[in-house]
C-alpha cells in the first residue's frame, strides 16, 4: 500500500544534519522514509513538491532538492480530488477546523484511495477527528 507523505516528513528528513541538530526524532524519520521509498510505497502530491520547492534561498539548493524529488512521479490528480478536498475543507471549517488547501488535498486523496498519511504536522490529529483518514505511524 502507498504511503501520502506529507511536507512536515520530507522537510524533516530532508534538513541538513549536523551533531548538533541530528536527533533520535529526527533519525526515525530518516529511517522510515527511507524504508518506505526502499519498498518502493512512497505517494508524492505536485502541490507538496510545490511547498518542498518553494523558498528555497538559492538557485543551487533549488536544482539540488529538483533533482532528489525527481524521482518520485507525482500521483495523477482528477477534478474529484479537488471537488473532495473542497467538501472536506467545508465540512471541517463547519466544525471550526482550519487548515491548507494542500491539507485537505492531501486527506482527500488518503481517502479515496485509501493511503495512510504520514505527517509530523499535528494538524492532522485534528483532521482525523472528524474525517474518515488514515494516518501512518511506522
């Protein structure tokens, strides 16, 4: 089964580790990343390429990240998933839930296929509480 993995995991893994900021938190992260795109699950979203990529401070930061995401094709996206995502934002915005437009983007395509999100953004806890969504805990 794929895995959605959302902005918060790949920014995480993706920052540079030094032996001051490495961590065991960190680390994990790393490592089920990395397990996940070994057994080959990994689901990527154009709009979280898109946040990834966005204000990035130089040129060669942008073509280095360009070329490490490159080889994740991007899951095809239908107008449903946008029409989804629209009825989910309304439906928690009802419940005075907030969030992004790629958050619900994100939780309607884990619910239409049916693939667990992994996210460090506690933001989904919340989304879990009243939408029927998966969320993947290693």
């Amino acid at each position: 089964m794929k895995v959605l993995i959302d902005t918060s995991v790949w920014s995480q893994a993706l920052r540079r580790q030094t032996a001051e900021t490495s961590s065991t938190a960190q680390e994990r992260v790393v490592n089920e990343l990395k397990e996940l795109i070994n057994d080959s699950r990994i689901a990527m979203l154009g709009p979280v390429r898109q946040e990834l990529l966005s204000g990035v401070k130089t040129q060669k930061q942008f073509e280095t990240l360009q070329q490490i995401l490159s080889v994740f094709s991007d899951e095809p996206l239908r107008s449903q998933d946008y029409e989804q995502a629209a009825k989910i934002f309304n439906q928690c915005r009802q419940c005075g839930v907030q969030g992004s437009n790629t958050d619900f983007l994100i939780c309607a395509v884990s619910m239409s296929r049916e693939w667990p999100i992994y996210s460090l953004d506690k933001d989904f806890e919340q989304y879990k509480n009243h939408l029927a969504l998966k969320l993947y805990r290693g």
